[in-house]
C-alpha cells in the first residue's frame, strides 16, 4: 500500500499525469458532493469554487506527459 | 440501402470541386475537412457560451430591453451559491440521481448477468428490454402521467391488485411524498437496459480461460463472483454511471412532462428551476450565471468521463 | 469441444435465467403494450374502472388525433347532409361534426423535416471530420475530440438561454432552418466519435494501394473509404435521426408554431373536457412506432451507438 502512495506522490512532484488528473477527478467529485448534500450550507456555498479548481487542474493536468 | 447512402454522399459532391480538392495536400484536405465541424460548433455552442458567461456578470434582462444593463460582478453567483431554495432544488437532483443510479446499477447487472447465462433466444429478448430507452422522454413522460392517475391508472391499479391498498387512495404525482419516487422510477423504467448493454459488454470481454485458471485452483464460484467478474466489469459499470448520472443531473423533458416540477417544488430537479428562472421570470444574467455553474459542473464531470472511456477503449 | 465446458451454464442455471429474464421484459413492455392498445379504446374504456383489457376497438382516437371538432344541436343535424365517411359518422354519432383537421399532421411533418435536415448534415460533416481526424496528424487532435464530445453533455436549458437570444436577433426562432442547424450542432459529437470509430477499423492499406494506383486522396475518400463504412454510416445515421427525433426541451423553448416537432405538441392534445387520452396514445403510439422500427434494426449497434463508440461489442 505505502508503495502505491509513494508513486502517488513522486508522480505528483513529477508532473506525471496520472496523479495529478487523479487528484483533480477528486477534486470536481468532492465539489458535486457539496453541491448535492443536505448536510451543511457552507459546503454547497464553496461548493463551485472547488469544482471549478477539479476542472480547470484537469484541463491543465491532462497536457502534462504520462 | 447502406449502400446507397454512401453513394449519394459521393455524389452529393460536385465533380468540379471534387476536381479542385482533389489535389490538395493531406494537411489542407485535413483542415478543409474538420473546419466545417468546428465552424458550426463555435457558432452554436462556444460563441453562445462565452455569450452566456459575459451575461452571467451583469442584471440583463430579456423582457425589459430598454433598461440600462448594469454590471454586478460577481453578485449572480454570490446569490445562487446561498439561496436556500436553490439548494433545495440540488436536494431534490441528488435523491433523485441517488436512487435512480442505485437502482439502474442493481438492476442493470443483475439483468446482464442473467442474459450472460446465454439461454436460447437471449438476443431476442435483450432487443425488446432495451425499447424503452430509444423513446422520447418527453412522450413517455406524458404517458406515464396517464398510468399514474389514482383510480383510472394502470399502476395504481397493479399496486392495489398486489397490495390491496384502495388505488383511489394515493397519486404517485399528486403528493409531496410519492412524486420524487415516481420520477425515479419512470427513469429506471426507461434506462436500466442501458446499463445493462454496458453490463453485458463487460461480462462478455471477460475472457473463458480466467475462470477456468480459476476453476482448476478449485476457488469457489462466490469468489470467483467477486475477485473476477467484479473487478473485471467496474471500468464498464463506472462509465455507464458516469454517463446516467451526467444526464440525470441535467435531467429535464421526463420529469416536466410528467410532474412539471410539482407537487409544490417537490420535484423541481436543477434544470426546471433553470428553465422558471431564464424562461418564466426572465432574469435572465441571473440564469446566466445558474447555467454557467451547471457547465463547470458537467464539464468537469465529462472530463472524468472521457478519461474512464478511454480506460474501456483499451481493453 | 466436445463434452460440457466448466464455464458453461448448467441447464437447470439457463432455465432460472431465462424465466427471470422474460418476466422482466414482460413487466417493462405492458407501459407500452398499454399506450399501443389506449390508442384503439373509445374514451370511456380508457377511463373505466378497473382498467379494460378486453374492449371493443375503437378509431375514436385517431379521428380525434388528425381532426378538430366542433359540437352541434340536434336540429342542426338533422338539416346536414348524412356523413360520407367512416370517420364522419364516428364523430357524428357524438353530436359532433368535423370544423377541420387538427395541427399534428403538421407538427409530425416539422418532426420528420428536421430529423432528415439535420441528421443529413451531421453525418455528411461529421464523415468528413472523422475522417480526417482518422487519417491526419491534426495538432492538438485530442483536445478536439474532447471539445466536440463535451458539446454534447452541456445541459440543454443552459445552451439554450443564449442560443434565444442568439436566434431573436438573426430571425432564426421558430423556423426549420435554425432546428435543423441546432440538431446538427448537437448531433455532430456523436457522429463524429462513430464514425471515426468505424473509419478506424477500415485498413489504411486499401486506400494506400488506391493512392498508389494514382488515386488523388480525395479520390480515394470517396471511392474507397466511403463505401467501406457504409454501413457504420447509415447506423450512425439512424442514432442522429433517433435523437432529432426525440429531443423535447430545444423544442419546447424554441418553436411554437411554424416549425414546433411532435414531441412538445403531443401533450397539448386536449379534447372535450379533460384531457383526450385515446388521442394522446394514438399521436404517442404513431410517434414511437418508428422508433421502435428503427431500435430493431439497429441492435447490433446499439452498444456503439450509446457509447460514443467506445464498447465495440
């Protein structure tokens, strides 16, 4: 396990794609969760600026080399 | 008559042009051939986008065209962001894209696993369960509405004949309880086959020799269930999931033909809320903004979606 | 192979599977089965209660689907002529007689216009693209697929805020040109994700022996490559023409007359008190059969179709 975070986190410093489209997929999910739950209204409130952050990583993310 | 389609395509061409382009290089027949493509999307989606996002900045509204339109900064997105009925209306998305998921999901698999069992005549009938997701939503919607109505509906009836409760005594669409499951499970009805060909697609690209690999180490079939077929049909269910859930968040004609939103705003999914702000009250830089948060959102959604489609393209 | 592979099913397994299966489909045709027979019952029978299965047919429903009526008093019928049609007699036996006929004829030919116009022009646009996209190194390639494909996943209440806007100022609402270019816009990233999915599979080398027997490249599109994916065109184009078809909500906000489709005129069916639901299920029924036509013939790529081409099945 420790061995997959470690990837993880050299492919991040790396500018590798995989992680860090991984991480912006994380981001713009965790944006729509906030939209969409009946929990706490902050969250829905910061909730576009968080999906706004996935997707525009994602955009830039997506140019960088495997 | 595939053949002829073709044809005519060919023909539809003037042999003078086709002369002319005929002898252009690779790199300008390249861009003679996309420039079209790319001309009518820029014209009807990115101009009108960038159109909508200049709006969403300021108080324009289309029904008042002589009052000076001011601009408001980020005030729209300000209001939306914590407007309590406007989150409600996510509420009222999310149970709705909640249930439909998880029911499609269930149902879809079970479906494709059942059919995978390859009985005779699989084919036949697969054909006939996918029908109702090629219909028009909006016509279905309407005729649902009619297998809804309390005493007089077909599914009142079935209910009743089951349950034995009096089918007089509830409207699936008249009360704020039932509707929000009503629209769920018209589009189960509708789009459960479509998880299921995805399903299927799945099960199918499992090659035979895995489980026989399997059989031979003598794993039993609930673990062969789970540590083979499972893992090996996810990348396929994420896509289908991705895909229902893109359209269930934008979801519009099913339900406003057949709840209209109501009973109050039981079932006013985000793009009915949408459609009253831009199409009723006419505040339109304030729908503006609305549809602009709408377009991150999906964006960022389809950019997860392609990534899983190519994911399955490679496999 | 000879004797029971291990993977396969039991029959006892295959048995459970098919009973399962067909009782499934069988629950999810009665909606249809139902909107089909609704069509043929006269108002009552569709309104009794329990509901009718067995009833006296009836074309109540489609006479009231193409005609408009108008009520008259006894004494006035009697200085009428007798009917001359089937039709007239039906309504006449009501105390109606025919004013006219009614607009769905119309809405049905707007539906058809727009459906052929525009899938016509998306599959022709949409081969040359993914032709070349196919063939061509074009710069930045995948970020054009993912630009045309996106296009299709915006919401359509959202792009239709400025596309209002957008046809008010050129004249464009409310007529077939302005649908027709809409529906190709949106069914443009489907068929181009197909159809380069089909031109993918055809072998370069058929149109490189093409170029080498001094074809010019576009020579070799036509008569090479084009009728290769013949078939993938014609089912691509069956997959636009089923969604123009279809589509309810640029309709809705975009037409009212002139050029509105069936799909946001069948629900205003409205008959004499209440809402006509014979003649609902007749506009309903005579709109989906085609469809349902059309599914069939597809099935063997339907898969394709609804992916974006990306499950070839």
């Amino acid at each position: 396990m420790s061995g997959v975070f470690r990837r993880f986190f050299s492919g991040l410093m790396r500018l590798r794609r995989g992680p860090w489209e991984m991480l912006a997929s994380i981001l713009i999910a965790l944006g729509v969760f906030m939209m969409m739950q009946p929990f706490w209204m902050v969250a829905y409130t910061w909730s576009f600026l968080v999906t706004l952050t996935g997707t525009v990583m994602f955009i830039i993310t997506s140019h960088f080399p495997e | 008559m595939t053949r002829k389609m073709a044809d005519r395509l060919a023909e539809a061409t003037p042999p003078g042009i086709a002369r002319k382009i005929g002898g252009l290089s690779d790199r300008s027949l390249a861009w003679l051939f996309i420039a079209p493509t790319i001309f009518l999307l820029l014209a009807i989606n990115i101009f009108p986008l960038i159109w909508t996002i200049r709006l969403s900045f300021t108080n324009y509204r289309v029904n008042r065209v002589n009052a000076d339109v001011k601009w408001v900064g980020l005030r729209n997105y300000e209001r939306i962001l914590t407007d309590p009925d406007i989150w409600q209306t996510m509420q009222v998305t999310a149970h709705f894209l909640f249930w439909t998921l998880f029911f499609q999901v269930l149902l879809g698999f079970a479906l494709a696993w059942l059919i995978n069992r390859k009985f005779r005549g699989n084919d036949l009938w697969t054909t006939l369960i996918v029908l109702p997701m090629m219909l028009s939503p909006a016509v279905v919607g309407n005729f649902w509405k009619f297998l809804y109505q309390p005493q007089i509906g077909l599914f009142n009836y079935m209910v009743s004949f089951v349950s034995g409760v009096d089918p007089a005594s509830f409207s699936m669409i008249g009360s704020i309880d039932l509707a929000p499951w009503a629209i769920v499970i018209v589009d189960t009805w509708m789009w459960t086959p479509f998880v299921m060909l995805i399903c299927l697609a799945g099960l199918r690209s499992i090659p035979d020799y895995i489980y026989e690999a399997a059989e031979i180490d003598r794993a039993s079939k609930w673990r062969q269930f789970w540590t083979i077929t499972v893992p090996m049909v996810l990348p396929f269910l994420m896509l289908a999931v991705l895909f229902r859930g893109i359209e269930n968040f934008k979801m519009f004609d099913l339900v406003v033909q057949l709840t209209g939103g109501g009973p109050g705003s039981a079932t006013e999914v985000t793009s009915i809320n949408l459609k009253r702000e831009a199409f009723e009250k006419w505040r339109t830089g304030y729908a503006s903004a609305y549809a602009v948060i709408l377009f991150v959102t999906i964006f960022g959604l389809a950019s997860i979606y392609v990534k899983a489609l190519n994911r399955v393209k490679e496999r | 192979m000879s004797g029971h592979s291990i993977t396969e099913p039991t029959r006892r397994q295959k048995w459970i599977a098919a009973v399962l299966v067909i009782a499934y489909t069988v629950i999810i045709l009665i909606p249809l089965l139902w909107i089909i027979s609704t069509g043929f019952k006269s108002p009552s029978d569709a309104i009794s209660y329990p509901p009718k299965v067995i009833f006296t047919p009836s074309l109540e429903g489609y006479v009231n689907l193409f005609t408009t009526q108008t009520r008259i008093t006894p004494d006035m019928e009697a200085t009428l002529p007798p009917p001359e049609t089937w039709y007239e007699r039906l309504v006449r036996e009501k105390g109606m007689v025919i004013a006219g006929p009614s607009r769905y004829g119309q809405r049905f030919l707007n539906s058809v216009i727009i459906g052929f116009g525009s899938t016509f022009l998306s599959v022709f646009l949409g081969t040359l693209a993914a032709y070349a996209f196919s063939r061509f190194r074009v710069p930045i390639k995948d970020d054009l697929l993912f630009f045309i494909l996106s296009t299709r996943m915006m919401p359509p209440i959202a792009v239709a805020i400025p596309i209002f806007l957008m046809y008010r100022q050129l004249g464009l609402s409310d007529t077939h040109l302005g649908m027709i270019l809409l529906y190709t816009a949106v069914n443009l990233s489907l068929s181009v994700w197909l159809l380069k999915g089909f031109i993918d599979e055809i072998p370069r080398e058929y149109e490189e022996a093409a170029l080498i027997d001094g074809y010019t490249r576009f020579q070799a599109f036509r008569k090479v490559v084009l009728p290769q994916a013949a078939a993938g065109i014609a089912s691509t184009a069956i997959f636009c023409l089923i969604f123009a078809w279809n589509e309810y909500a640029f309709a809705v906000l975009l037409t009212s007359g002139e050029a509105q489709t069936a799909p946001p005129f069948i629900p205003t069916i409205i008959g004499v008190g209440g809402q006509d639901w014979p003649a609902v299920a007749a506009g309903a029924t005579l709109f989906l059969l085609p469809v349902m036509i059309f599914t069939i013939m597809l099935r063997k790529h339907l898969l394709r179709g609804i992916t974006f081409g990306a499950v070839r099945k």
